[in-house]
C-alpha cells in the first residue's frame, strides 16, 4: 500500500513539475489526464475513422446505386424509344413473305387489290401495292370517321376526350347519343354481328352530325362531314387524291378511300387506347368464323359486301409492337368471295407467325 502511495506522490510531483499545477485537484486530474487521456484520444481518434470508413462505404454504395439506376434509365428509355419496332430481319422476311403472296394473288384472281402494311410503331412502310387506288372501305368507313372524332374532340377537350364527348353531346342535344359513353359509341361502330349492320350505320350517321354540328351550323357548307373528314386525311395522310365520301355507310358504293389511308387513320387513333380495345378480336362480330386460332391480342376491322364484290380488312397484329395493315379488295367474283376471305385470313396468320406470336399449322402458311 505504502509503495502505491510513494508512486501516486511521484507522479502528483511530477505533473507539478510538468504543467506547473499548484492544487491536488488539479494535479490529480491533470496526472490522469497526461496518463490516460492519450488513450482515450487514440480510442477516440479509432472510433472517428472507423466511422469515417463506414461512411466512406456507405457513400461508394450510394453512388453504385444512383449509377446503376441511372444505367436501368438508360435502358428503359432505349427500350422506349424502341418501342413498336421491329428489326430489320424481320422486316426483310415480312416484305419477301408479302411480295410472294400478292404475286400469288394475281394468279389466282383479277380482283382490285390494294394492300399496305406498315410498323405499328413508326408507321413506316413494310410493304404496300396499289395502296394509292381509290376503293370502296365497305365498313372501314367507320375508323376515318373514329378518326376525325377522337381529332375534333381533343381540339375541344380541356379535361378528356370522354368527358369532352359528354358534355358537347348534351350542349348540342344530339339525342340518339345521350346518355352514351364514347367507348359504347365505338363499340357499336366496331362490334357488331350481320344482323346489326343496320344499327351501326345509324350510329355512324349519328356520328357524323354529331361531328357537323361540333364543327359549326348546318347552314356553313364549309362544315359539312365530307370535308371534315377529307381535311382530317390530308392531315394524316400523304394519299390524298381520293377522299370521296357520299355517306356514313358501310354499304355505300360511292365511298372511296385507299388502303394507305385507312391505314394511317388507324396508326393515328393507335394512341386512344378507348378506341383500340373496341376493335374486334378473333372471332367476334362478323369475323364470328374468321381468325380463332391466332389469339384474342390481335385488333380487326372487317367490311363485307358480298353481292358487290367488296372484302375489305384492317387490323393491328401484335399492337403496340407489330404491324398495322388494310385490305382492300373491290371486283370479287361471287364464286371466289369465300376464297378471296380464305387468302386474307392466312396471310394474317403468316404475318403473325413471322413476327413470333403465332404457330402456323401448315407450313404452307410461310
């Protein structure tokens, strides 16, 4: 005990000497201090770089993950960007696919054909022949004047185009439209069974004054629905020597259009996502019989006059990330109409087949 002490006065002494304390308060903590607070600071001075590593670490983290997520960006943006096309293979084997199958059709019939199918994503052409002949659209009619709606309705909407519809339907008291939404309105312009073919030409028609009267009086001649829907093609279509519409009819004779338009007004109404899922699928409405093998994602159009000799088909094939096509044929003969349906539906299955969203049964398809 005694040697403790002697070394606690030594070591009080010593710091009195060192840092000139004068009481034992002082010299006690001062000793402690110059004894223990090195360590103390070393620990300290440990601790304060051990954290500093893990903020280091967690800083380089950090980073490695804003840069993976800005490279996830990156390749989500290039996938957007890239959305809807197809590569160049493909577009290859589809345009040699086509080109035989039009040659084939030549042989087969005299019919007037016009035909073009295009990139749902771009609307770049993939192949197209006599798409710039004037030809009666049967029902097809219907996606031009679709078309020049969704067009007039998003000049006039401050909110959206269905509520925009509402509103005006009930300001212009169009009373065969109250009360109907704008997806029934296209759902009866799209899908419907023979026995309703009458039906839906009156809702074109109601359709079509609806349009005159949103775009002025009846009495303004500059108003009327052949021009409204003439100015909306020349709007969205390079094809514009044709545009002869004599009324809202699926059954008309006196309508003319080309393939290429009813094709661009498709690729235009691509982007109301209320008018595509209206179209029919497989199986539906007039294509009842048509297409049920290929799956319900592919959208349809169908025009028939049987007893004129009119077929008449558009669609989108893979949407979004396919083709848009229309077909358009005039002048069948009656005992080949059923044939003429036959050549259409399989080149709708070998389209689908090369773009790797169907299995054709018979390879005879390709």
């Amino acid at each position: 005990m005694t040697i403790k002490i002697i070394i606690q006065i030594c070591l009080l002494y010593l710091c009195t000497v060192l840092t000139g304390c004068t009481t034992y308060d002082q010299i006690y903590n001062d000793v402690y201090d110059y004894i223990y607070g090195g360590k103390e600071q070393e620990a300290q001075n440990e601790q304060f770089l051990k954290e500093k590593a893990l903020d280091e670490s967690y800083i380089k983290e950090e980073t490695i993950d804003e840069s993976f997520i800005q490279e996830q960006n990156i390749e989500q943006n290039i996938e957007d960007e890239n959305e809807g096309s197809i590569n160049k293979e493909t577009i290859d084997r589809l345009e040699s696919y086509l080109s035989g199958r039009f040659k084939e059709y030549g042989y087969e019939f005299s019919s007037k054909l016009g035909i073009t199918v295009k990139q749902t994503g771009n609307n770049k052409v993939i192949f197209e022949k006599n798409s710039d002949k004037c030809l009666i659209p049967s029902s097809l009619i219907n996606i031009i004047i679709c078309s020049a709606l969704i067009e007039m309705l998003e000049k006039n909407s401050r909110t959206n185009v269905e509520h925009t519809f509402i509103t005006k339907v009930d300001q212009l008291n169009i009373k065969s439209l109250k009360g109907m939404s704008l997806d029934n309105l296209f759902k009866k312009l799209n899908i419907y069974t023979f026995s309703e073919i009458t039906m839906a030409n009156n809702t074109a028609q109601d359709t079509c004054d609806f349009l005159t009267q949103m775009a002025g009086t009846k009495k303004n001649k500059k108003n009327k629905i052949n021009t409204i829907l003439s100015d909306h093609i020349k709007r969205i279509s390079k094809y514009n020597k044709c545009n002869k519409f004599h009324k809202p009819s699926g059954l008309s004779l006196y309508n003319k259009f080309t393939a290429d338009q009813i094709a661009d007004c498709l690729f235009y109404l691509k982007k109301s996502k209320l008018y595509i899922q209206t179209l029919q699928r497989g199986g539906q409405g007039t294509l009842k019989n048509r297409l049920l093998d290929i799956g319900n994602k592919h959208l349809f159009k169908a025009g028939y006059m049987r007893k004129n000799g009119v077929m008449c088909l558009a669609g989108l094939l893979n949407p979004y990330n396919g083709v848009h096509f229309a077909i358009l044929i005039n002048n069948i003969k009656t005992k080949e109409y059923d044939k003429n349906i036959q050549w259409i539906d399989d080149m709708v299955r070998g389209i689908c087949a090369i773009l790797g969203v169907y299995t054709p049964k018979y390879t005879t398809l390709l």
